[in-house]
C-alpha cells in the first residue's frame, strides 16, 4: 500500500518555519489513523550562528529572525533509531564550528 500525505498550513504567525511543524502534525494523524506504516517520526529545524572567537549559539525551532545571518540552518527528520533527512544549508562555517 502507499499512502501519500499533502499538509496544507492554513494559518501561521510567520515566525517559526512550518515545514517541520507540518511534518510533526501529519506524523502525529497518522499515528491516529488505521494505516500501517513505519512512523512515528519528528521534524526540528536547527540553525547555528557563530560569531569570530567563540562557540557560537545553536537553536532548535529558530524564528525567522534567529535564521538571518546565522552560518548554518536545516530540517532534521528521523524516527526514535534512524536519521531520515538532514537537510541543511551553509553559508559560512569555518573548521573550528564544523563539528558541533
């Protein structure tokens, strides 16, 4: 069987991006329902933002205005055992910040 999900976000306050929002929320009625699947699964965005000379800061379920000028943004999915996706964007990182 294959199921496939469209999430429509109706409303948002536009501070918090609502893809994993989305994501979570269609896990989440899926688990409700009868169809059998491999879930649960989450969503977070993260975004880390390093300023010269220090650690920087990372942050879970950035607003839009924690994403400017932050060095390294994404979408993280995965189960309780299994990373699915990391799907992340780089603007600067330099070596010192690469691991996090």
């Amino acid at each position: 069987m294959c199921v496939q999900v469209t999430a429509t976000v109706l409303c948002s306050d536009g501070a918090v991006a609502a893809s994993s929002v989305a994501l979570n929320a269609v896990s989440a009625a899926l688990m409700c329902s009868d169809i059998p699947w491999e879930g649960p699964l989450a969503a977070v965005q993260i975004a880390h933002n390093a300023s010269d000379g220090d650690a920087g800061q990372t942050t879970i379920q950035p607003t839009s205005e924690q994403l400017l000028g932050c060095g390294l943004s994404g979408l993280y999915v995965g189960t309780a055992d299994t990373a699915l996706l990391a799907d992340f964007q780089v603007a600067f990182l330099d070596v010192v910040h690469f691991i996090l």
